[in-house]
C-alpha cells in the first residue's frame, strides 16, 4: 500500500512538471511569435517632397507637403511617436513662421496626398516646432493601425503670413517610433527606426516679375469694329537664373479711361497671346485666352487655364495682347482707352493687377509634387493706352449714281468739237480721271 502511494506521488510530480514545461513552452512561443511580426523595422523609404520654392500670400500657406515616408509593414503597426527635424536657414524665424506641423496618413493608399481625404494625425491643438524639433506623440489607445504592404506617412506645414521670404525651410523625419497593433504590453514592443537625413531645402521666395507695356490703339474706331487693339503687356523673368522657372497668372484687370462714359459702349474686350506673326495685331497665329465683359469700368481676365509662363533667357517672355469690341451703338464723339492703374504691388505679400497664382497642382502626383510658383511685379507706375475716337458707322451706299441731267444732251448731233461738257448726276461722285460718265 505504501509502495502504491508512492508510485501515485511520483506520477502526480511528473504530471505536474509536464503541464509545467508544456505551459512555459506555449507562453515562449507565443511571445516569440507575436514578437516575431514586428522584429524588424518595416522597410522604410524616405523621400523629399519640399517644393523648389514655396511662396506664401498674405493670409498663408496650409498644407503645404514638405516630406513623404513610405514604408512596408509585415503587419499591422502602431505609431507612439513620430520626430521631425527642421532645416533652415533661419531656424528661430521658422519656428515661429511654421504655424502648424500636420501628418497625415495615406488613408485610401493612392501615393497622392489629399488633406480633405487622408487621415490628419493630430493629437493636440496647434503643432509647432521648438528649437527646430517637432515631435507627434500619439496615443496608443486607441491605436493608428496601417495596413500591411506599403504605407504613406506625409508631412505638411502651415506657414503664418509673416514668412521671412529671404528664408529656406525643409525638414527630415528623424525617428519614429511603432509597436504592434495592440502597442506595448501585448507582445508588442516600441522600436524606433531612423534616417539618412536629405537636408533638402526650398527657398521661401517668389519670382520677380519684369512687366513693360506697348500702346497698340488706334487713332480712331468705327462703332461695331471688333478686335480694337488697345495694348501689349509684355511679362519675363527679373533674375536671368530663373529662366527655367514658371509661375502662372491667375487674372489680369483693366480699368476703362476716355470720355466714354457707359460700360456698354464695349460688348467685350478679349485677352490673346500675341504669338501669330504680326506683333500688335490679332491674327491666325494668336491663341484667344479668356473674353470678359466690362462692368462698373472694369474687366478682369481669368482664364479656366491658368496662363502657363516661362522664362526664355532672351528677354521676351510672354507677350499677351488686349483687344476690344465696340458695340453696334457706342457713343460715337466720345473717346475710349484702357489702363492698368497699378500692375503690381511695392508690398511683394500683395497684389495689383496682375495677379499670379500661389499654390499646390493637385492635379499632379504627390509623390513628385509640383508647386505652382507665384510671380511678383512691385511695379506701381500705371499704363494707360491712347484714347480712341469712337466714330459713328455709317451704312455703306451699294446704289450707284444716275445721270440727270447732260449738256450736251446724250444723243444729241451737231456739237462743237471743242464746247465743254457738263453731266449731272442723281448724288455726289468722285472724280476718277479716265474714267467714261457714258
């Protein structure tokens, strides 16, 4: 009986140290596993998005894309923090001058950065940089799961409209830190993975724009001529270094001068590249831009196509022709003319006349972005044309003349070879030498 007791003890210790080595065998294999999905970082691939040039209107800049992250998750990850470095010339202007850092997740995974789609991860009021550092702490509950495969992280910065525009602003993405999908303390573990910084920079400038004029107007207008040529507006780059560059205009306004005095003396005035074979004029080579109507004296040209302008290094630029239509009853004896008031701005934050366009084609693959650069011309000097005489039209007279009255009369016999010759006619006519009246 003892004996048998004893066979049962031993039984019972071996039984209790298998469940023992099978129990800690499961919890180390469990935990390797699971600590296996996120053993290496996930591939990262780190790319500048900084626009060559960022230019900044008076009311800012939001969302302007400055650095994408890609990376390929072997498995759901969740970020705890991500760090982001500035580069700049002018680093204690910019941590002031950045009005916010945003990141964004790729939430559709299209590569294409979309504000108003993609997921904002912002955990906090407004984000700015201290000392040239920024850092996104995210909270690991809930958790900001990214699918497997390859993911987008995107870096976007508002600019306040106070930017020194003699500065550069770029930034790197220095560390970020991930766990698994259920963070630390399920088998996952916080593991930061790093980068190369790029250093890529862009210049917080706009390009100066050199703007002349070329009266074109006529000295006199019939009412109902159309394509009056009023001026050339020629436009080029200010610095021969940015002859590669291009900006495009958004609107053109012109001012109506002249003893007119009624919008409605013009049915329309039309915007052309003057790029045909006769400077000045409208011909078949010039491409018609945008038509507008006048109203309350002026007209703004605003194409649904941006007017895409380059340099040229030969000092031409682009060459735009402005043209109007005299309506049928225009006040014939008054004059007519038009006028830039003020083509620029001396304040290069804002605007005159010409007005160029300031912001992100999102029309283009965010993955190699292109900004649209903004234009300035500081000129204030105004330009106006000659004034045009309005003439009143006067329907051409298609009857030709009739003889009334001759001396001698037609047929008559008998007449003096050298006696003079009178002819009447029904209306006025030209004399024409040569010309037979029989």
């Amino acid at each position: 009986m003892l004996y048998y007791m004893e066979i049962s003890m031993n039984s019972l210790i071996h039984l209790r140290l298998s469940k023992l080595i099978i129990t800690l065998f499961f919890i180390f294999t469990t935990g390797f596993l699971q600590a296996q999905t996120i053993a290496g970082p996930p591939n990262p691939v780190y790319s500048s998005s900084v626009p060559a040039s960022i230019s900044v209107q008076p009311n800012g800049a939001d969302d302007v894309l400055m650095t994408t992250l890609r990376y390929n998750a072997s498995a759901p990850l969740c970020f705890s923090q991500i760090q982001i470095i500035l580069n700049s010339n002018n680093q204690a202007l910019i941590d002031t001058q950045i009005s916010d850092v945003n990141v964004y997740y790729d939430t559709n995974a299209n590569d294409l950065f979309d504000s108003s789609v993609d997921a904002l991860l912002d955990f906090g009021a407004t984000n700015t940089f201290t000392d040239g550092v920024y850092t996104l702490s995210i909270p690991l509950n809930p958790a900001i799961i990214s699918g497997t495969g390859w993911n987008r992280l995107f870096v976007a910065f508002d600019f306040a409209n106070i930017i020194d525009s003699g500065s550069t602003v770029g930034c790197d993405i220095d560390s970020v830190t991930y766990g698994a999908s259920g963070g630390p303390g399920t088998g996952g573990t916080n593991s930061p993975f790093s980068f190369t910084a790029v250093n890529s920079t862009g210049a917080i400038d706009d390009y100066r724009i050199s703007d002349s004029y070329t009266d074109r107007a006529p000295a006199t207008a019939t009412q109902a001529d159309s394509d009056v040529p009023i001026m050339n507006i020629d436009l080029d780059f200010t610095n021969a270094s940015e002859i590669s560059a291009s900006a495009d205009i958004d609107s053109i306004t012109i001012t109506r001068i002249g003893t007119s005095s009624v919008d409605a003396d013009v049915t329309s005035v039309s915007l052309y590249n003057d790029n045909g074979t006769t400077a000045g004029e409208v011909d078949g080579g010039d491409t018609l831009l945008d038509t507008k109507t006048v109203a309350g004296g002026t007209a703004t040209f605003d194409p649904v196509a941006n007017i895409t302008f380059a340099g040229d290094g030969a000092g031409s630029g682009l060459s735009l022709l402005v043209c109007m239509t005299l309506d049928a009853n225009a006040d014939a004896n008054t004059t007519i003319g038009f006028s830039l008031v003020s083509p620029g701005n001396a304040d290069p934050d804002l605007n005159g006349d010409l007005v160029f366009l300031d912001e992100f084609d999102d029309t283009l693959n965010q993955s190699s972005p292109a900004y649209v650069q903004k234009g300035i011309v500081t000129n204030t000097t105004s330009f106006s044309s000659s004034l045009i005489d309005i003439l009143e039209y006067v329907e051409p007279d298609l009857t030709p003349p009739t003889l009334d009255s001759s001396i001698p009369a037609s047929g008559a016999t008998g007449v003096d070879n050298v006696s003079d010759i009178q002819v009447t006619f029904s209306e006025t006519v030209t004399n024409v030498d040569g010309a037979s009246v029989f």
